[in-house]
C-alpha cells in the first residue's frame, strides 16, 4: 500500500521524479488546488520516432497556461506499459485531462 504524502512534501517533490501513477495523481491534485493544470494526451513524432505522451502544464493563470510549453511530459517508449498507469491518474486527477488532440490524430489514421 503506499503511503499517502503531505502537501508540503508533494509541492516540493521534483516532477521529474514521480515514477509512481499514485503518486502522479497525488501531485497533481496537490498541484491543482495551487495552480492551473492540464494533461495532454498526444501521439508525436520525435528524432525520427513515433511515440504516445502525456504532456503535464502547470501555471498561475489560464492565459500563461496557454503560452507555455510543456513543463514535463511522460513518454510511452521511456515507461511502456506502465504509461497507461500514468495517463489514468492524470485523467482522475483534479487537472485538466485534454485527450480530443489524440483523438483527432487517431482519427486521421483510421
């Protein structure tokens, strides 16, 4: 069972240290009482190579949230099936969970 962190720990905690979906879920929800925050779940093509990620944004306000580049992302090919783990807490999560972008990209394929 894992443990359920304080807010202060989860405000100070490193994103890029979150390899745990609980705590990814834990975060952001602490996060969002704080701030706004969106998930973006996309399919992309990097250095040649097609992968699946969870993009995570966090800002003060609406209007910088939408200027801003991602803040850390969440890649397929880095976790693989652990991924899906990761996509499920952000769309559970107090956050913002923007799939529509995937599913166009989806949908342009079929």
């Amino acid at each position: 069972m894992l443990q359920t962190l304080t807010k202060e720990q989860l405000l100070n905690w490193d994103i890029r240290a979150i390899h745990n979906p609980e705590i990814f879920e834990q975060w952001l929800n602490t996060i969002a009482e704080e701030k706004i925050v969106s998930t973006e779940l996309i399919y992309t093509k990097m250095n040649g190579q097609y992968d699946l990620m969870l993009n995570v944004y966090y800002a003060n306000t609406q209007e910088e949230l939408e200027e801003i580049t991602p803040d850390f992302f969440f890649s397929y090919s880095w976790l693989e099936e652990k991924f899906w783990g990761f996509v499920s807490a952000a769309a559970k999560s107090k956050a913002t969970f923007d799939a529509e972008f995937f599913f166009d990209q989806l949908a342009g394929y079929c």
